[in-house]
C-alpha cells in the first residue's frame, strides 16, 4: 500500500501503450498538429531532388536519378527532421500530461517551428535549382513533386500551431503530473493548515452532550444585570397579603 505523499507503484506499460494512451488525451487540435509533423517526415522519403548528368562527346548520353531529403542530406534536411520530432516528442508529452510551460505557450512555438520549416524548405527548392558545366558535359539539379508536399506539409504545421493558440487548452497542473511527487506539491503551511479544524474539532467537546448553563439560559439582547443587596426602598416597595384566618372572619 501507497504511504502519504506516494503514488502507488505500477507496472511500466510498454511504449506502443504509452503512444495509445497519449493520443486518446491529446484534444483535436494537438492530433491535427501530430498529424502535420508526422506528415512533414513522411514527406523527407519522397523524391525532393533530381539531377540530370548529359556528356558531350562524339555521342551524347544521359542519365538522370531522383534523390530523397536522406539522400542529399545537408543542415537543411536535419533542423527539418528535427522540427518533426520535437512537435511530436512534444505532444506525446502532453498527452502524458508532463507539466512543464513553455515561452508563449504551445500554440505559438509551433507557430515557429511550422513556419521556420516552411523557410528552410523553400530556401533548399531555390538553392536546388541549379546548372553546373564541365569539360565532359552538364550537371543539372533540379527539384521534385516531393519538396512541395514538405513545403505544403510545414505550412500545415504552422496553421495547426494557430489553431492550438485559438483554443487556449490549459497546460497540465503539477498533480496531473504522474512523475511529480505528491510530496512537493503542497507545502508544510498549507498542510498544517489542512489538518488543524480536524484537531480542533477533536479536541473540542460537543456542546450538544453538556447540560445548560444558568448564563445560557437568559436573554441574549439584556446585558448581564450585575448582584447587589436588596436595600430598604426595594423593602418598602414589596407587599404581601397574608390568607386571612376563618375564626377572624366569623367575629
């Protein structure tokens, strides 16, 4: 059994039971921005680039391949990667409720992480575009259908980071947190505070179980008159009649 302050011990689930779990928690918008980063990745093993090589010579040939974003991997196709995997290593932390902030909030870094991808792709379809002589031939590079859906993909990841900002969903408290001890989350004050009506009320008989007080039983709107003697006015002022005796009445 779990002591105060401790949460009780579990058996660790495996990490497909983990992504399961975290995206049954994630709301509507952050699976939209899932899918635009996973999308983004995908993306990376589509043709991007093409190069085309003519020799001059007595007889003329040509050959041409088509590369992937792995294929001619450079700065460019790393911080796109990367921008990939921190949008989704970030929402799984959240479908896990990790608590933790953000500058600006979630919404507006991936404003910034969709929009810098955007950037980065479309500097690589002009930075692409090129036509190389030599003295056996030409080198032409050019771009693929595969570099658009990536362009596509990282303004779709922007838009999913507006969307998240318009929701406003409040990032996870520390007691949601699983890996936040119980311990930390109040302080010793607030605690004290917590258990003292207990001890009070405890330590305080009930009123209901003692018999009346002679204060108690009069008037609450009269002050309390305060004992003194009975003086020779308030003597003069009382009268009794005594019963009269029957043989008096017979005379």
């Amino acid at each position: 059994m779990a002591t105060d302050g401790q949460r009780a011990a579990r058996t660790a689930p495996s990490l497909l039971i983990r992504v399961i779990r975290a995206w049954r928690a994630l709301s509507h918008e952050q699976r939209l921005t899932a899918f635009a980063a996973f999308s983004l990745w995908i993306t990376m093993f589509l043709p991007w680039y093409s190069e085309t090589a003519v020799s001059l010579g007595k007889k003329s040939t040509s050959a041409s391949v088509t590369l992937t974003a792995f294929g001619a991997f450079s700065f460019v196709e790393l911080a796109v990667l990367l921008i990939s995997f921190a949008v989704l290593a970030l929402l799984f932390a959240r479908g896990e409720r990790r608590a933790f902030h953000l500058p600006g909030g979630d919404g507006p870094v991936i404003i910034l992480a969709g929009g810098w991808a955007a950037i980065l792709v479309f500097y690589r379809m002009l930075d692409k575009s090129s036509l190389t002589s030599g003295k056996n031939g030409l080198l032409t590079t050019g771009i693929q259908w595969g570099i658009f859906m990536a362009l596509f993909a990282a303004i779709w990841l922007a838009y999913t980071g507006v969307a998240m900002r318009r929701a406003h969903r409040a990032e996870p408290t520390l007691a949601a947190d699983p890996t936040v001890h119980l311990r930390g989350l109040r302080p010793e004050g607030r605690r004290r505070e917590a258990q003292r009506p207990a001890a009070v009320a405890t330590a305080r008989p009930s009123r209901e179980s003692e018999p009346p007080r002679s204060h108690d039983l009069l008037p609450t709107d009269d002050p309390p008159r305060e004992h003194r003697g009975v003086t020779r006015e308030d003597a003069e002022q009382l009268s009794f009649e005594l019963p009269s005796d029957p043989d008096d009445r017979q005379r």
